[in-house]
C-alpha cells in the first residue's frame, strides 16, 4: 500500500503555499478530436523554475532539522530537480551543491546557478550523477535529496495530483511522463485517496509515459523488481533514468494501471502540437504524456488529463527538435536533387518547385563530385510543405518531370 495518505498531501499543499503555484489547466481542441472526448492539460511548464520538481524539493528541505539543513544539501538531477533543490535551498537558508550529467541543457545549468547552487559534473548520465552524489553526501555529511525516491518528495509532486481532482473531478484518465516515478506514484496516491474517501468512481486510469530509448518501468514491472537498464541516447533528458526508485516501484505496482513507451518521432511531434496548437512551450521530457496519447490512445478513456511536467528546452534543442517534429509530420523535407549542369537547370527547378508550392529553405548547389558524372549536378534542398500528402505530391511531381530524388 501507499506510504503516502491524502492527509500528508493536503499538508504538503498547505507548506506549498507562496512557494509553488498551482498551475492552470487548459483544454486541448486538436487532442480533445483525436480521443473523440475532452483532453486537458495540466501546465506544470508554468511552475516556478519552470517544472514541478519545486514541490517535492521544498517539502523534502522543509522536513529536514536546522542541524541538517546547516550541514547542506545534495542532489543529482539532469536539470528541472536541480533547479526545484537549488530554489527549495535558497528560500530555506541552506547551501546546495548539485551534480549534472556532462552536456546538461545550458539554460538549466545557468538557472540552477542562479539559485546559488553549486554545479559538479561527474559524468554523462543521471545515474551517474546519483552515484557521485551519494558519495559526496557521506563523505561531507550533506542531506542527499533524492530526485524521486523518498516519501516526503513523492507527496510534494503528489500535491498535483490534489489540483488535477480539483479542476476536472470526471477525469477518467491521468497521464503523466515518467522518469524515476516520482511524480506519477505522488499522483496516483493522491487521486485514489480522495476517490477512496468520496466512496467515487474507482475505475481512474492512471497511465505513465517514458521514452522508449530510457524506459526502466516496463522490464522493471515484468521482473518483479526494480531493473536497472542501460539507456540510449534520447531528447527527453528529463526522464532518462535507469532503474525506478525502490519506494515509487512499490507505489506503481498498487496504484498505477500502466506504463507506455513512446518514441522519439512522438515526442517531437508532440512538442509541435503543444506550441502550435496549445501555444505551451515544453520539454521533449514534458511532452511524453502527449506523445503517449499520440501513439497509444486506444489506453486512454477521456476526459483526459495530461500533465505536461516541464518547459525547460534550451532554445537551440528546440529549433533542431521542431524540426525534426515538422519531418514526421510530413512537413519538413530534405532532399538531394540530381540535374543537367548547364546554365538555367537551377532556376528551373527552383521555379517548378514554387509552382508546386513549396517553400525552399536552404539550397546547397554541387557541380564538382566523385560521385556526379561529368554533365551532372546535385542540389540538396531543405523544403517546407504543407503536410504528408503534400509532401509526396511534391515528390511525384518532381519524378515525373525528371529528377532523380533521395530523401535524407
């Protein structure tokens, strides 16, 4: 069962007041016609340092003794809980040392020294850096404040779950991302526990979202126990953790219904929608529960809540992840384009092209190649068009006339 009960959540909430804010809901048109049903979204990329990991940090420091808190506090994070602990440390009076994988977003490493923390960077990964950061912790005596796997972090983030029930009561279904789990066993205590004690309806999904290139739950659920994995490479930074915590896995095998896994062409594409459509800006992190309603929606019963958990994307990451969004979506084309080298080739192709109605981007003109012949030449195009069919469309066309094509 739940270490953690609706009376420890409800107090969490009242230690929260004037330290997180509780963040709007708002209805999303394009899901909503997807699942056929409301879909809303819970925009906790609008909390202070712009995710939710302040709540369980402020809770975890607040809880701690002044003795404790004089000697410091420790965490490992690839960004959100490092900022959450850097302000949670700061408003508390106690110094804060923070341990980064290498290649940490920028703009996260910028703010979490702009809430006085010190930054260490020990390795390429977040197990890594809770590796390192334990260490540290024993040897200087520092509290480590572990990013998901303690009960006073879990009800900290379980105080969204209070606002989630708060602002649509008939939700059927609470999707959250995934990382160490921390948020979603926090929201699932505190959904069912006020279910439980209204005596309403019990049949609340409550389904997890990880990136499929860093997900720890699904072979940790079919072990028994808690896996550790070894992760790949994924845009989703935010949630790429190796082994599930061993109380936030005790919590999802009693609360929890499921845990999906979502690619990295979802994520993308649901970063997209999110901007375009909810005008959000989001994490690839904080858009897999998007991206899980993306590619899982039979799971799903609406009315839907969707938490979108952070909007902390260094802006370069989210020009080259819109991007790439764009091309599965069908919107964004790269394309290498054989033509006669003689004079008005070029022209012409640009011209058939904005007959077509393409917008080209980028053009980048070859003549002199190993692999051109002598009265060849190749163009590689970056286009912009109005969707799939008008993508392939484009590049019928463009065969038929002619061309020789490949798509990058």
């Amino acid at each position: 069962m739940s270490t953690v009960t609706v009376d420890d959540v409800r107090a969490a909430r009242e230690l929260l007041r004037g330290v997180a804010v509780p963040t709007p809901m708002i209805p999303s048109r394009a899901l909503s016609e997807l699942l056929g049903g409301p879909v809303l979204l819970k925009c906790e990329n609008l909390q202070r340092t712009g995710s939710f990991k302040i709540r369980g940090a402020y809770v975890r420091i607040a809880g701690l003794s002044e003795r404790e808190r004089a000697r410091g506090v420790v965490a490992a994070s690839a960004g959100n809980h490092a900022q959450g602990v850097a302000l949670a440390a700061s408003m508390l009076g106690c110094r804060a040392t923070v341990f980064m994988p290498v290649g940490a977003p920028l703009p996260k490493i910028a703010a979490t020294r702009g809430y006085g923390a010190e930054i260490v960077f020990p390795g390429p990964t977040v197990d890594d850096c809770l590796v390192a950061a334990q260490k540290h912790a024993d040897e200087c005596g520092a509290v480590f404040i572990h990013p998901f796997d303690h009960p006073d972090v879990v009800t900290g983030q379980a105080t969204i779950g209070l606002e989630v029930m708060d602002q649509c009561p008939d939700a059927r279904t609470i999707v959250t991302p995934v990382g160490g789990g921390g948020m979603l066993a926090g929201v699932a205590a505190a959904a069912r526990g006020l279910a439980e004690e209204s005596g309403g309806d019990q049949k609340l999904k409550i389904i997890g979202a990880q990136a499929k290139r860093a997900a720890a739950f699904p072979p940790s659920l079919a072990a028994g126990r808690p896996t550790q994995i070894e992760i790949e490479p994924t845009m989703a930074d935010g949630i790429a953790v190796g082994r599930p915590g061993d109380l936030t896995y005790a919590m999802f095998t009693d609360l929890v219904d499921a845990v999906v896994t979502v690619t990295e062409e979802s994520i993308s594409q649901a970063l997209l929608l999110c901007l375009e459509r909810a005008k959000q800006v989001v994490e690839p992190a904080g858009a897999a529960g998007v991206a899980a309603l993306l590619e899982h929606s039979y799971a799903v019963e609406p009315p839907v809540v969707v938490v979108l958990s952070g909007g902390n994307i260094d802006p370069l990451l989210l020009s080259k992840v819109l991007r790439h969004g764009l091309a599965g979506a069908g919107r964004y084309l790269v394309v290498r384009c054989r033509l006669k080298d003689r004079p008005g080739a070029l022209v012409t192709l640009l011209s058939e092209l904005a007959e077509l109605g393409v917008n080209v981007l980028d053009v980048m003109h070859e003549r002199v190649a190993a692999r051109l012949h002598v009265e060849e030449a190749e163009v590689l195009m970056h286009l912009e068009t109005r969707g799939a069919d008008h993508s392939e469309d484009v590049i019928a066309r463009l065969r038929e006339r002619g061309y020789t094509l490949t798509l990058s």
